[in-house]
C-alpha cells in the first residue's frame, strides 16, 4: 500500500522541518499517513553540553520508534507491541527538538516557539536543571503537560505547578543515597565523617550543596569546605588546592561533562586524590568522559539511576539495551535510560488520554501507575505525587573499576567489592 504524503511531511522527512524522526521510522511498514502527535523536546544541542544534547536526542529518537512501531519483544513495556498510540486510532508520535544551546533564556523562548509555532501537545527536557526551570514556565502558563526526565534539581518539583512532572529522581534522593553508603562503609571499619564539595553555582549544583549540608548536619557528617566555581571553569586549579587542605575523607563532586574531564585532570597535576571522590553523576557518567579520560576516571563513585549490570538480574534491561546498541551504536546510560523511561511514560499518558487535549493528557499523567516489571530502571514504578514528583525513583551507587561502571552499593546488589579507599596517582 503507498503512503500517502503531505507537502508538509515530505519536507519534514527530508530534513526541511523541525522533526526529528524521518516518516520512515513514523509510519512503518508502508501504513497509510496519520497525523502524527507532535512532542517538543529542548534540549542543549549546541554548545559546551551538545555531545550529551546528541545522545540524549538519538535514544528518543530511538524510543519514539519502540512507540511507533511494533516490538513485541519489549513486552511489557507499555506501547511496545503495538504501532503508535493505539488509544489515537495508531497515531505515530513525531519529536520536535529544540536547542536550548545550556542556556536557559534560550530554552525558555524555544519552548514558548514549540508551543505557539509548532503546535507540540506536550513538552520534555531539558537535562539541565537551570534550563528545565525556565522552559517549563512557558508551558505552565499555556497549560502544556512538561514531562521532564533527567533534571535533579528538588526545587522544580517544589514550584507548586500543575503542569510539572518529573520521572527521575531528585537530588535529595541522590543524596540520601551518599550518606547511607557512608554509614554502611563507616559500619565496615572505614571512617568517613569530614566531608568536602565542589560544585558548579548552577540552579543544580546550588541546590545539591544545601541538600547535602542539611542530610550532613542531620546524619553526623562534617562538611569542612565548599568550593563554587561559575561553569564552564578555565581552570579548577585554586579550589582543588583548598579542598584538599582541608583533608576531606570524601569529596562531593556537582559537574557536567567539562568540569568533569577537567575535574580529574586537576587532581593528576596536583598528585592528590582523595581517599572517595563521590559524585552526581552528571558528566561522570557520559560516554565521552571516559573517551577521554580513560583509566585516570577510574575509583571515582558516581551515583546512578541505571547500571548496565541491572541486565543480568532483568531480562528486559538487556532486551532494550541490545537494541538500542544495535540502533543507536552505544549502550544505554543513567541519563539516556532515563530518557528512554521518560518518554515511554508521557507517550503513554497521551495514550490512555485518548485524546491530544492538554487537560486529558494531565490528567492521564496524573492517574499514571506503570509497575516496576515494565521499566528498564530499579524502581518500584512511576506514579507522581501531589507536586508531580515521581515517588518510586531512585538510584544505586557506581565505581569505575577497569574504565567501567561497576554496581558496588546496595551491598546486596553489588556486582563486585567497592575499593575504599581509592589508591593515591602512584600505586596504580
């Protein structure tokens, strides 16, 4: 059966419009045209972030196919089976990216372009926290779902907006995670009591700092130096310098991709590691960091929303990981899983809303309930509370053993022995 192409479509599919998915992947197998749900997604696709911004746009990109097209195998994941939004008549869902360049006056104007130019019936973004508060401000104003993924800031779920949902956990959940390690290391023999953070003075390095000084001062730990940097940092030269004359037992790490590299590349020159350098996972996490890197990122401990050991104990982690390799060229990581989780999640809202009007598919967000079985993530599900707050997210701890990401905390989930403490530059 020939499709049946709109003026508007084939420029779309030839790269004249905005989409980001060509028609082929929207509508397989030579089925007839629908008009496809339109999603926005902002996203930093140029700038300091754009590599991120890139993968974080394949996986969706990637994910909108899981909706758009049959894949049976992916069962019970909602939508798999199926092709479109069965509750829209087999409606393709079509992402429309926009670059938000990691600023947030930019991604705020793109996302009042999505809704008002590009006609998106909802909204996802933008990784970081500073731009996910500004972009979603056009949308609560316009009464558009905004589904964010990625971003960890508490205080965008503190807002008192309607509109406003998160999937992924926050930094007060990242945190609590911290300090229970350290309680079980401290309960092993260590002693981990004096504590030291570097962070950017972002809107989420901000707020992880005083999450940290709060569940410090509430679990017996010392925060005995905090050094801000503006991002992206010329040089971290003088703040490495102060934290490690205050002889932390741990440091606390807040840094996208390029304070990351240059983060580690510090501490080489300066011949000091410290004996945990613990961080939000952020740049730590990004393929690119250890490309590189390389073994120098090794003993560093990163929080983590996924772990692709999480594949041996779940079956449909590797199914969708192995797919998304075969696709997209990589595996999946804790910001691209995710991205993945997240879309599936407001694609299906959108489908049991059975409708593309605004208040339907808030309302289906808000009756949303997927069980823990159908996510590739270590969570119970995904059901917002009163603030749009997903309250089943949370997270494990990693360590880069071999320059690869080893589940080491929970204790009892472990997939190997975590090195506390981390050897100094020259017993390695």
């Amino acid at each position: 059966m020939a499709r049946s192409w709109t003026r508007r479509a084939f420029l779309r599919a030839m790269g004249a419009g905005t989409a980001a998915l060509s028609l082929s992947a929207v509508w397989p197998f030579g089925l007839k045209a629908q008009e496809p749900v339109r999603i926005g997604a902002v996203y930093p696709l140029s700038g300091g972030l754009a590599r991120t911004g890139a993968a974080i746009k394949a996986t969706l990109e990637f994910t909108a196919r899981i909706v758009n097209e049959p894949h049976p195998q992916l069962a019970p994941i909602p939508l798999a089976e199926g092709a479109g939004l069965t509750g829209l008549g087999g409606r393709p869902i079509e992402l429309v990216f926009a670059d938000s360049a990691g600023d947030p006056a930019t991604g705020r104007a793109e996302a009042e372009r999505l809704i008002e130019e590009e006609g998106v019936v909802a909204l996802c973004g933008a990784y970081q926290s500073s731009v996910t508060k500004t972009a979603s401000i056009p949308a609560e104003a316009r009464g558009i779902p905004f589904v964010n993924f990625e971003s960890s800031s508490p205080t965008l779920t503190e807002r008192g907006f309607k509109w406003f949902f998160r999937t992924g956990p926050h930094d007060g959940v990242f945190t609590r995670l911290f300090f229970d390690m350290f309680d079980d290391l401290n309960a092993r023999g260590q002693t981990i009591k004096r504590l030291a953070v570097l962070s950017e003075d972002s809107e989420w390095g901000a707020s992880a700092v005083e999450v940290e000084k709060q569940l410090a001062a509430e679990r017996g730990y010392e925060i005995v130096a905090v050094e801000m940097y503006t991002t992206p940092p010329a040089s971290l030269d003088a703040e490495l310098l102060r934290l490690r004359d205050a002889n932390p037992d741990a440091l606390l790490g807040h840094q996208y991709l390029p304070g990351a590299i240059l983060v580690v590349q510090t501490l080489k020159e300066m011949g000091w590691f410290p004996p945990g350098l613990v961080v939000h996972d952020a740049g730590y996490v990004l393929p690119d960091f250890l490309k590189t890197v390389g073994a120098d990122g090794n003993y560093i401990i990163s929080r983590a929303t996924w772990a692709l050991a999480l594949q041996e104990r779940k079956p449909l982690v590797k199914a969708v990981n192995d797919l998304h390799k075969e696709r997209v060229g990589t595996n999946l990581d804790g910001v691209t899983a995710r991205g993945f989780t997240g879309l599936i999640t407001l694609a299906d809202a959108i489908n049991r809303a059975g409708s593309t009007e605004p208040e339907a598919i808030r309302q289906a967000l808000v009756e949303t309930n997927i069980p823990g079985e159908a996510l590739i993530m270590p969570w119970k599900g995904v059901e917002f509370d009163e603030k749009g707050q997903n309250k089943h997210a949370s997270g494990v701890m990693v360590q880069i053993l071999e320059q690869q990401y080893k589940l080491v905390w929970p204790f009892d989930l472990a997939e190997t022995e975590i090195v506390w403490p981390a050897p100094g530059w020259g017993e390695r």
